[in-house]
C-alpha cells in the first residue's frame, strides 16, 4: 500500500480530524501531543496560526511517527506545495481550488477540498479530492450530508464547522466518513490555560462518538 493510501485510510478510520487554531505557535505542539494522548492521530494546523508551516514541519519532525500533519485553509497551489514540502501529509482547503487539488495530487498527498453545493461537491471529487469538506456544515446539519450521499453515494464527505458533540454521532449516521473539530475540541480557553487534559478528554470523547455511531 503506498503512502498516500495508508494516509488517507488512516484519517477515515480514526474518524476525527482535529483543526488546530492558536495565536501563538509555540503552544500547538504541546496541543499536537494532548490531541496524541487522547488517541487523535490526524491534526491540522490552518494556515491563519502565525508560523504555521514551521509549526507543521516542527510537529512533523517530533511526532511524525505518532500523528499524520495536515495543512487547513490553504487556498492556493504555490500554499498546497510549500506545506507539503515542510512535511504536510494531507491538504485542507475552504473551497473549491482546481488547481490547488492538482497541485496535492502531483505529490502524491491527501486532498480534502472544501465544497457546499452538491454541484461543487461533484466538481471537487471529479477534479480528484480524496474527500470533500462540507463546509460551513454549521448552515445545514447532519440531515444535508444524507440527502447528498443520497444521489452521490460515492463521495467521501467530511462536515466542518459546528460540529460538536452533541451532533457528531449523527453526522457519521448521515454518511460522513469523518468529522473535522476545530473550537469544540481545542478550545482556545483550554489553550490560552495550558489545560491539555480538557483537550485530551474532548478527544476521547469524540472518538467515542464517532465510534458509537459506526456501530
């Protein structure tokens, strides 16, 4: 199996991807390894943290074994390379970005584009992304990704935005292969207090959703 398979396979059966936000980049390391010990192995970083692609390629160096890296809010191709080359696994984009898609698919990486219509969510996976990023998921629910898998039962979709833990479960249940958290599992309280155990909890508690609904 190459890489980018067991990367992309990873990411599903995990379930949960964690999306990192902070004001200061010193401190996503030590979020990375809170997120690690309550079981997270997917994190990504959004290119609005200051210092992110040294972020991602420090955290890739240290913890490249226990966690697969990821790039967020990545909105062009010349962005989509240069965090590949500081070590990120998969790309993450807001919205659709041909180019940007390619650009993943020429170094062999993950992509998960952003999309919000069903036609642009047909146009991200014809144009190759491994899975497409509902989003803002906040706006329609779990029940939009069920009426989407209905015509379109192929395409791997992943709701971002306002997913928490009382919704998590059910967007699994209405066809999403994974969930991406951003607030409601790394709060910026939890960050700005150094509280890693509240951050290592969510993130059992999320797995444990993610896991009750699959079963």
């Amino acid at each position: 199996m190459d890489r980018k398979q067991q990367v992309l396979d990873t990411i599903i059966e995990s379930g949960v991807i964690a999306v990192i936000r902070a004001d200061r980049s010193e401190e996503l390391t030590e979020v990375a390894d809170a997120l690690v010990q309550g079981g997270l192995v997917a994190l990504e970083v959004t290119m609005t943290t200051p210092g992110a692609m040294d972020v991602i390629k420090a955290v890739a160096a240290e913890m490249g074994s226990k966690v697969i890296m990821g790039a967020g809010t990545v909105l062009d191709p010349e962005t989509a390379r240069a965090v590949i080359l500081a070590g990120a696994e998969y790309i993450v984009t807001p919205t659709l970005n041909p180019a940007t898609i390619e650009m993943a698919k020429r170094y062999g990486k993950v992509m998960i584009s952003g999309a919000f219509t069903p036609t642009e969510i047909l146009t991200a996976w014809e144009c190759g992304s491994d899975i497409v990023k509902v989003f803002p998921a906040t706006a329609v629910g779990p029940k939009y990704l069920k009426d989407i898998k209905g015509p379109l039962p192929h395409i791997r979709l992943s709701p971002t935005g306002g997913v928490d833990l009382s919704n998590a479960g059910e967007f699994i249940r209405c066809g999403a292969c994974c969930i991406a958290v951003g607030g409601n599992l790394v709060p910026k309280k939890a960050i700005a207090d150094r509280d890693w155990a509240t951050i290592t909890e969510n993130a059992r508690r999320f797995i444990e959703e993610v896991r009750k609904a699959r079963s």
